[in-house]
C-alpha cells in the first residue's frame, strides 16, 4: 500500500478563497434577466453560504487556523452581503413589481444603509480597539444575525426567481396566488428579522467597544 502523500493545502483557507470567488459570480447570474439564471445563483449562493460552517469547522478540527482565514473569512461574509444586496436593490428599483414585498416594495436604500452602515462601523471599531492590543471577539447574536440574512438572502433570491418565472410563463390560478402570498410574507419576516438583529447585535458591539476604550483610557 502506498504512503500517504501530505498536502501542503490548507483546505479551509482554499474553502474560503472559494467563497470570495463566488460572490461576483452571484451578482452575475442575479443581473441575468431570467428565472432559470437565478435559481442558479440561488444554488450557488447556498453553497456559498453553507461553505462558511465548513470552514470553520474544518479549521478547528484540523487545528489549521491562520491569520489568513480571520482576515479573509469575514471578507468574503461581507463580499457576499453586497454581492447580493446591490443587485436587490437595483433589481427592484428598475423593476418594482419584480421584487414587491409585503410591507417594504421593493429593497430601499435605507436597507442597505442598515446592513452596510452595521457592517462598516462594527469593522472600523475592531480596527481601533486592535490597534490598542484588544480583539473583541465575535458575539453569538452576531452569528444570529447572520443567519438570519442569510435567510433573508436566499428566500429573496428565490422570490425574485419565482416572480421571473411567473411573468415571464404568465402564471396565474388559486396556488400562483398562494404561493405568491406565502413566499412573499416569509421574505419580509425574514428581512425584519435580519434587521431587528443587525440593530441589536451593532448596540451590544457598540456596548462592548465602549468599555474596551474605557478601559483603555483608564
């Protein structure tokens, strides 16, 4: 029996390389105009999304963590965050009745402002309080936070799928209706959802940084 050759791969790193990678490719098939391309890049949005718990759990396992994979991990979270709510917002804003929820309309600005702005201030608070020496580590109601829009995410995905492919087959009946209702109702109790968390997980962070500098002061 032949010896096994070691690898010099790390795999989660090459795992979340790949994720960096397929977040263009989401945008791309978002911006596609038919309903097939986007059920694609809800496939591919969803290996996405799922590759982020392998990675991890495939860098503890392995005792393979790097500096490369916290620096890059939280990246390629955020690449996939715009990747995904740029095309959502343009999408809805040239075709309103594309994407129409219950509640919202279509994605407004001030969505984006929500998650971005939480993304952005979150990010430039660890920079600073790591320039004093302090990491302030990742809290469980951030990782609820981004599951939640991941969820949001990929029902939003599949709605906007969904109401291609109603137009363009025109698709009509008591079930397009039910269906209509359904999907479009969780999408936009996902999406409150997400942003309930995203606000609540920014006070707790915001909440935390203010006794690190504190005590930095101190």
């Amino acid at each position: 029996m032949r010896d096994r050759v070691p690898s010099d791969v790390n795999l989660p790193n090459a795992i979340t390389t790949l994720r960096v990678l397929l977040a263009p490719v989401v945008t791309v098939l978002l911006f596609e105009s038919g309903a097939n391309a986007r059920l694609v890049a809800f496939a591919v949005f969803l290996f996405a999304a799922l590759s982020d718990v392998v990675d991890g759990a495939l860098a503890r396992r392995r005792e393979e963590i790097t500096d490369f994979g916290k620096l890059v991990d939280p990246l390629a979270d955020k690449l996939l965050l715009v990747a995904t709510l740029i095309p959502f917002y343009l999408i809805t804003l040239r075709q309103p009745d594309l994407g129409m929820l219950p509640w919202y309309g279509g994605i407004s600005l001030w969505v984006l402002a929500v998650f971005f702005g939480r993304e952005a201030l979150v990010t430039w608070l660890r920079t600073a309080a790591a320039r004093r020496g302090v990491v302030v580590p990742a809290k469980k109601l951030g990782k609820w936070k981004a599951l939640a829009q991941s969820v949001f995410i990929g029902s939003m995905i599949l709605w906007l799928a969904y109401r291609t492919a109603a137009t363009e087959r025109d698709w009509a009946g008591p079930f397009n209706r039910f269906w209509a209702g359904l999907h479009g109702w969780f999408t936009t109790v996902s999406l409150t959802v997400a942003l309930v968390l995203t606000v609540v997980s920014l006070v707790v962070y915001l909440l935390a940084f203010r006794r690190v500098f504190k005590r930095a002061v101190d």
